[in-house]
C-alpha cells in the first residue's frame, strides 16, 4: 500500500493511529515495524534491520571485502555475506511466528536499488505469509 501525498497532509499521523491500533488490537499476534529511509540506506542495511529491529542485537558491522559484516547477537557472532534474496529471507525469517507490517516513512527518500529490493521481496514473501508493506512518500 502506498500512501501519498503532499507534507504535513497527515500521513504520518494516519499510519500512526492505525500502527497503534494495530497493537492495542492484536498485541503480540501482530508485528508492527515502523522505520525511515535513514535507518536503511542500502539493501545490506535494510535485510539487517529486518532481522534485528527490536530484538536483542547488537550490530558492528566490519567491512571484509566489501560486501560481509559481522554482527554479534545474543553473545554469539557469525559471519553474514549478503545474498541478493537476503531481504526477501528477512522477511521470511520474520513472518514464521506472526504477522508483520512494515512501515517505511518517507519511502520517497529511499535509493533506487533499496526500493526495488524491498518491493520485490514484499511481493514474493506476501504471496505465502502474512506481510504487509505500507510506504509513506510525497511528491518531492
């Protein structure tokens, strides 16, 4: 879904009312994520945002060869190479226990590659689970 229009219109405020009632309503059966395009500047970044928001992960990242990052969770490190359908596994691994809505603010701002990579991703995983993606944008 895509909500557009001009700044200040009030998207923001809508997708918040309804995030919030998505939580009163459903509680822990439902996954809302919310995040900006500032959070996920390249399609490495949003896979791990995907896996991590809100769960116990502490990210530090280590350039090795230019596409690998380490990141130690939950004590334990492991070394992660990014596979072009790392996003749409992200989105899997996610929507295994419970319904997710992703919320992206300000989608307008995304990079090209990023947007066509979640787009994609979304598409495929929302065919077999439960996933929706809201983006939020304005005509800039």
């Amino acid at each position: 879904m895509i909500v557009f229009g001009p700044r200040g219109n009030g998207k923001t405020s809508l997708l918040g009312n309804l995030a919030g009632k998505a939580r009163k309503q459903y509680g822990d059966d439902i996954e809302v994520l919310w995040t900006t395009p500032s959070e996920i500047r390249t399609s490495e970044k949003l896979e791990h945002w995907i896996k991590f928001e809100g769960r116990n992960a502490t990210p530090v990242v280590q350039e090795i060869a230019g596409k690998a990052g380490a990141w130690l969770v939950e004590g334990k490190a492991s070394l992660k190479i990014q596979r072009p359908d790392g996003i749409k596994i992200a989105i899997k691994e996610r929507c295994a226990s419970k319904p997710v809505v992703l919320i992206v603010d300000d989608a307008h701002r995304l990079n090209e590659t990023t947007a066509e990579d979640l787009l994609n991703a979304s598409q495929a995983v929302g065919r077999v689970f439960r996933f929706f993606l809201c983006w939020l944008a304005r005509p800039d």
